[in-house]
C-alpha cells in the first residue's frame, strides 16, 4: 500500500478501489467481460449463497460418513448427489454471469456508437450523479450505469442499487431505467407514484412518504398516479399537472413513475433499459423529446413564497422573480426513519412481555 493511501479512511479506500474497477469495465477494453462478470456475481450472491451452502453441508455430510464407522456408501452416494447438483447450481449462476456480461458488452458497444451519432458521451458506469432523491436513497452502492449523456444535459440510463442481507452477509441487486431531462427553472419536490409498474409496497415512489402530502387531482388520474408534494404545495403541483398533461402522462408514461427535484425532473421505472428490446433507446429519445417539450412550458413558474412578486420597475421593464424554491418545498417528508423508531420503541416494549410468557411456557 502506498503512504498515501494510509492516511485515507478504510471505507475511502474501499470506494475508492470499487472505482478503479469499474474504469477497467467498458467496451473495447480488454478482459471487460470477465470484471462485468465478476461484478455482476457479486451484486447478486444471494442468488448463490443458497448453492454455496448447500455444497459446504453436502461435503460435510461425505466426510462425516466416510470418517464414521458406520458409514455406508448409500448414504455417501445421496450426499455425493446433492453436492453435484449444488456445485452444478453454482455453475449455471456463474455462466448466466458471464452470458449476461456478454449481453451487456453487445449493448454498450450499440450505446457508444448511438452516442456517437447523437454527439452525446456514454458512461458504461458513471459516480457522483443521482437521478433525483427517491431512487438514490434506496438500498446501497447506487450507481449509475449504461448513461447517455446529450448535449443540452438529458440523461438516459440505468440506477442500480443493492440491498444487503445482514444474516447471510448477501446481496441482491435492483435496476431501474430512467430519463432525466435539466430545467430552466427549480422545481418544488413532486413525485408522482404510477400504479401500473407496482411489485412489492416497499419499491413504489411514494413507499416511504407521508400520506399527508398526498395531492387529490380531479377526474381518473388518481387511479394511474399518485401525486405527493410538500405541505402547501399542492396549488402549484396543479401548475404543473394541467389537464393536457394528466392526460399525456396516462397516454405516454403510465407505466413511469416521476419526480421533480431541484432542476431535473426524473422519470423512472423498474427494469434494465434494454429489456424493451433492441430500439429501446429509440423509444427513449422519442419519449425524452416528447416530455421536453413540455417541460419547456413550465420555465414560469416562480415560488411566492421567496416573497418576491413580478412589478414594474420605474423604466417600465418588468421584474421577474429569482428562480428558487422556498426551503419548505424543496423535500418532501420522509418517514422512513420515524417508522424505524417506532418499530424500535414496540420491539423494546413487547420483549419483555415475550420473555415472560416464555418462561411460563417452560413452567
């Protein structure tokens, strides 16, 4: 290890070799598919931990009966099989690895020569961008991958995360597709959470926001989203959510949940980017050019609330307030951690009740 390295916190340093890694993944970059393979297998060991086990237990079981003097072969025989077939589940989740590595180069060498034509830089992985707070607060090592970078600053890629389990020292990974197209104007944080794309309550974009917030908007369109904004926003939520683009949103983006942060507005929903087939991107660049447009129509919109008003000046030019949002509007409320504390509190109060019943069973 170098003296400079030293100095640098163990997590750092850990990151700081995630990074060197994945610059060494890429198109055209030699032994890529191998790293993308091993990464990929990494980010999904609870897929394996299963196969791993079972193989540890199975051998176990052969020495045990091999050793033992009343062992017999029937029994080495069973255990024998149940290892072949767990050593074979643990070979068919490495060469899924590296055919999906294989998969996955094909698409980012069609990404960089369509980033090429577009005049846009592609990223086979790209730190220190998120799309938007509702994604990236989820799960752990975020990153975003597969990214096409336009010109004006649109994004179009993946956001995949993994989420850790503790007691098996496993994880799994989650991808998400998004678009992200930057404004002339900040936006008041408004997150619309589609019903048509739902799995399980935790992955829905409203899963950890208060109920409160919770926008009524007229006619169906409750039924395709709902809407959150932060508590007296839901006026200007109308500004943007008018009637043509309720309507847009159950034609065009059902299926999409969206979020408006800061300047970006953010649309994204669960599955790689490629799964819709070989003229994804196509419909991806139909979609971003679609929405950009009317995003363009929301440039003047201004916040009250900075308590600057449009007024003439004494030349007779007329004076637009500064764009920003009031520090009451700029994140909705979360209640992840007040439902962590709370489960804490019940758990810390039903323990001993449990142990007393406990010992009275044994009584």
């Amino acid at each position: 290890m170098l003296d400079s390295d030293a100095a640098v916190p163990v997590g750092q340093r850990v990151a700081m070799r995630r990074q060197r890694r994945q610059l060494r993944v890429g198109p055209g970059i030699r032994w890529s598919f191998l790293r993308y393979a091993a990464m990929w297998g990494a980010r999904r060991s609870a897929w394996a931990f299963p196969g791993y086990v079972g193989l540890g237990a199975a051998g176990l079981l052969m020495v045990g009966e091999t050793a033992s003097s009343s062992g017999r072969p029937g029994h080495i025989g069973i255990a024998g099989l149940f290892a072949a077939l767990f050593a074979a589940s643990i070979v068919a989740f490495w060469v899924v690895a590296l055919l999906v590595s294989v998969r996955t180069h094909r698409m980012w060498r069609a990404l960089a020569a369509s980033a090429a034509q577009l005049g846009a830089d592609f990223h086979p992985f790209a730190r220190g961008w998120q799309p938007g707070e509702v994604l990236a607060s989820r799960g752990s090592r975020g990153r975003a991958r597969s990214m096409l970078v336009l010109p004006d600053g649109s994004r179009i890629g993946e956001w995949e995360y993994i989420r850790p389990y503790a007691p098996l020292r496993a994880n799994t990974a989650h991808v998400w597709s998004f678009v992200s197209l930057p404004a002339a104007v900040e936006f008041p944080h408004i997150v619309l959470d589609a019903t048509a794309n739902r799995r399980w309550h935790s992955l829905d974009a409203g899963a950890s926001l208060s109920r409160a917030q919770r926008v009524r908007l007229e006619g169906d369109f409750d039924s395709h989203f709902h809407a959150y904004a932060p508590a007296g926003y839901g006026t200007d939520a109308l500004y943007f959510l008018t009637p043509d683009v309720m309507a847009d949103l159950i034609d065009s983006a059902a299926d999409w949940d969206l979020e408006l942060i800061g300047t970006d507005a953010v649309f994204f929903r669960p599955g790689p980017m490629m799964a819709a087939g070989e003229h994804a991107l196509e419909e991806r660049m139909g979609f971003l050019r679609r929405w950009r447009t009317r995003f363009a129509r929301w440039t003047h919109w201004r916040d009250d609330r900075l308590g600057v008003s449009p007024r003439f000046s004494p030349d007779g030019s007329l004076r637009v307030p500064p764009v920003g949002v009031h520090r009451d509007g700029q994140r909705l409320d979360d209640t992840r951690g007040s439902r962590a504390l709370l489960a804490y509190v019940v758990a810390l109060i039903a323990l001993p009740y449990l142990v007393v019943v406990w010992h009275m069973l044994l009584d």
